[in-house]
C-alpha cells in the first residue's frame, strides 16, 4: 500500500469516527428535543379543554371539544371520576378503554402524560383533570405515534443521506490531498531511483520551507555533488592514463633505441639515463596518486611524535640536493636554532619534498630557493621560496584542487600533474595545520605551512 492511500485512510477513519459520534449525538438530541415538544403540545391542548371545561360545564361545550379534535391525528376523551365515558372523539371506544383503568389508578391531580413510550406504544397519553360542581374527572388526549415515529424515520434517513454524502466528499478530498501531500515525496524517490542509475539530471521544483523542501533541496544538492565527483572521477581517470602513458612512451622508445647494437657506450648510457629519469617520474606520481588515494578514503593516520628541525631539515636536504645541483639551483637553508617540531615527521617530509619539487620544477637555472623553518607561538612554520615563474592571481585560489594545473600544456612541460599540492594540502590539514601561498607572476612564490 503507498504512502498516500496509508495517509488518506488514516485521516479517513479519525474523521468517521468523530462524525460518527457527532451524528450521533445530534440524532439523538432532535429526536429528544421533537418528542418533548409533542408532549409539550399535548399537554397544552388537553390543558385548554380542560379549562374551558371547568369554565362551562355542559353538553355543547363537550360536543365543541370533541368536534374540535375530530379531524386530526388526536383525540380527546372525557370520562367522569369513576372512569365512565361522557364523551369521545375516538369511535373505537374498547382501544381506549385499557387506558381508563390506568388513569383511575394514577388518580392525578395535576397535568401529567400518563403514556409516554412512543416507540411502542400505539399513542402517547396526556391526563388533565377538571371539576365543575359535582362534575368532576378526567380529560384525556392522545397522539398517535404514527407520525412521530414517521418524523424519526424521516431524521434517520436525512441523517443516513446527509452522512453518507460527506463521507464520500471526505474520502475524495483526503484522496486528492494525500495524493498532493505526498506527489513531491514521489518525485523524489524517483529522482533517487535516477540517481542511483547514475543519471544525476534531476529537477524537483518542489520549493517549500517545509520539511520536504529541504529534503528536496538536499537531493538536488546530492546529485551536484554526485555529477561533481563522477566528473572528477572521469577527469582524474584520464589525466592518470595520460600521465602514465607519456613516461611509457618515452620508455619504450629509449629501450628499443638502448637496445641497438650499433650504440656505443655512451650513447646507451644517455638513453639509459633518460630512462631511469622517466622510470622516476612515473614512480613518483604512482606514489602521489596512492597517497591522494588514502587520503580520499580517509585510511591514512597521523601519527605526531617530537623530533628535532635540524636533522630532520638536513635529511631533506640531501635527498633534494643532487636534483637541484644538476638544474643548477641553490638551495639554502635558514634555520637559526634548533627546536622541536611536533608533527609526523614522514608526512612532514612528504609535505616539504613536494613544496621543494615544485619549487624546483617551476624555477628557471640559477636561481635560489630558500627553505626557512623557526618556531612561532608553539607552532612550526614552513617556507619554501623560489625565484621561479610565478602563479597567476586567478589560478592561486585552485592550485590546492586536485588535478589542478596552471595552464595545462606548461605543467607538462614542467613535469607536473596536478597532484603534489592538494597531498599537501590534505596532510597539513591532517596535522590541524593550514597552507597558504604568496606569488608574482615573473617573480617567485612562497608556500608557508604551519602547524
Ligand atoms: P603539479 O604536479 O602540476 O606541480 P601541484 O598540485 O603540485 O601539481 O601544483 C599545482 C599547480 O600549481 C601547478 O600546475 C603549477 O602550475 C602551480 N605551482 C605549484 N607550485 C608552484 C611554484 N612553486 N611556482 C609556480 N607555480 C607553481
């Protein structure tokens, strides 16, 4: 059963029952309200003729009472005080006469209804008594039930009708309302259904403040983010395959030209070094791409243990050095005092290693590149300064992206593949630590970390 049908049903049967309960309560207080007003009428009738009885007691005055009850559903009885009929206008004189008794027996002195069961009794009763001298007994009137048991058939079928009716309107409108109630929820299970297809083209113009708004705005805002990453994926998919297939050609070209016979052995060993350079490179960015991968999955741990900067710097160094000095570039180091850094010292390393690559990558021959390390509020601060080619001011804001290139072709030319600083970025941010960059175009760059 959906959602909507469950909805209207539940409303459905709160609102039958209340209407149940109310319908009736009114039924009964009407027919109440109906059968007290007959008694009402009854006892006013019987009570006129019996006052203009007692005013003139005497044949004519009888014969007018009962002419006056002739043609109506009541009657009118006279009987004296031992229970004989004077007069009547009821011809069936046996059917009144079981109620005689009961009136001698009540012996009443006020107005009263003496029968008053209209359900099974064939006529409610009222008696009135009078005296005139030694005149003295009882009016009685009756009134057929008949028609009061018509008017509460009557009010029973209205009521049947009028119930029936509203039912039906109620059950439509709750239809119709569950249907508009829950359609957005509809659409998006559907649009979820396209999503997990894969198709992240979704619309819902639902737009209220509500609940479901929300709902629906965070759907949309999922399947953005679904495009997103899916496009990444593909992008980083097809930078990966590039840049591992541009050092394999290169490979296998300079194999195959290492391999002929005809080279001496200077020859093979320029191709053989050129090689090992590509064989580098290509070890280098499977490492970058299974680092951002542990990083991605949040499988990396951090590990902080204090270690002392001068060592550590000087390990840096030496592993930088010979690259460095075969692009002819100077590497100084500024580092007055010796302290401790508290950090994980291998991601540390990688943070720097990276910052001294791209420092390296992006300088032109005969530069400088200074790393500076002190110590500042508790805090380590890193900085790798080149006097290299600069970061245009609208690119700054993205090199920590993922596969993020200033100008494509230049990175590649450089060596680059848009990984080095988003590792970068996500390892200082491991360590509680923030990353930020300074650069002119044609001048240099400076990246500080510090944590
Ligand atoms: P890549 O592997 O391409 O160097 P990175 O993520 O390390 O990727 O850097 C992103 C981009 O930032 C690079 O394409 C490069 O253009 C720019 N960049 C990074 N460091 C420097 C630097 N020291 N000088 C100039 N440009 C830099």
């Amino acid at each position: 059963m959906n959602i909507s049908t469950k909805l209207a049903l539940c409303f459905f049967a709160v609102v039958l029952l209340l209407q149940l309960i109310l319908m009736f309560y009114l039924h009964r207080n009407i027919i109440h309200t109906q059968i007290d007003e007959e008694f009402s009428k009854l006892l006013a009738y019987g009570a006129n003729h019996r006052d203009v009885l007692i005013d003139n007691y005497s044949k004519s005055t009888i014969h007018h009472i009962i002419l006056m009850e002739n043609n109506n559903d009541r009657e009118v009885c006279i009987i004296n005080k031992e229970g004989k009929i004077i007069s009547s206008s009821y011809e069936d004189n046996p059917k009144l006469n079981r109620y005689i008794p009961l009136v001698i027996r009540k012996h009443s002195e006020i107005d009263t209804i003496l029968v008053s069961d209209y359900k099974n009794s064939p006529y409610i009763v009222s008696v009135h008594p009078y005296q005139n001298g030694v005149h003295e007994g009882y009016v009685l009137m009756f009134q057929s039930t008949q028609s009061i048991n018509q008017m509460i058939n009557n009010l029973t079928k209205h009521f049947g009708i009028a119930g029936a009716t509203s039912v039906l309107i109620i059950l439509v409108i709750y239809g119709i309302l569950s249907k508009i109630l829950t359609r957005p929820l509809i659409h998006m299970k559907k649009a979820t259904e396209k999503l997990s297809k894969g198709d992240f083209e979704v619309t819902l113009p639902y737009k209220s403040n509500d609940e479901l708004g929300e709902l629906s705005v965070s759907i949309q805002m999922l399947a953005k983010d679904l495009e997103r990453l899916k496009k990444e994926r593909n992008e980083f998919l097809a930078s990966v395959s590039h840049e591992l297939s541009t050092p394999l050609t290169y490979l296998i070209g300079y194999a195959k030209v290492a391999m002929r016979t005809d080279l001496n052995d200077r020859e093979r060993e320029h191709y053989l070094s050129i090689i090992s350079e590509e064989a580098i490179r290509m070890k280098n960015l499977v490492k970058n791409l299974l680092d951002l991968a542990k990083i991605d999955e949040n499988n990396f741990t951090v590990s902080k243990e204090y270690f002392w900067a001068q060592p550590f710097l000087h390990k840096i160094i030496n592993l930088v050095e010979p690259s460095y000095r075969q692009k002819n570039l100077k590497l100084t180091l500024l580092n007055q005092s010796n302290f401790q850094i508290y950090a994980d010292s291998l991601r540390l390393q990688q943070i720097v290693l990276n910052l001294l690559d791209n420092a390296m990558k992006y300088s032109k021959e005969n530069t400088e590149i200074h790393l500076e390390v002190y110590e500042q509020h508790n805090r380590t601060v890193l900085k790798v300064s080149d006097e290299g080619i600069g970061i245009p001011p609208e690119d700054i804001e993205f090199i920590f992206d993922r596969l993020y290139r200033v100008e494509k072709s230049r990175s590649r030319t450089y060596g680059g593949s848009g990984i080095g600083l988003s590792v970068v970025k996500k390892l200082v941010e491991a360590h509680g630590g923030t990353v930020e960059v300074k650069s002119k175009v044609g001048k240099g760059s400076t990246f500080k970390v510090i944590i």
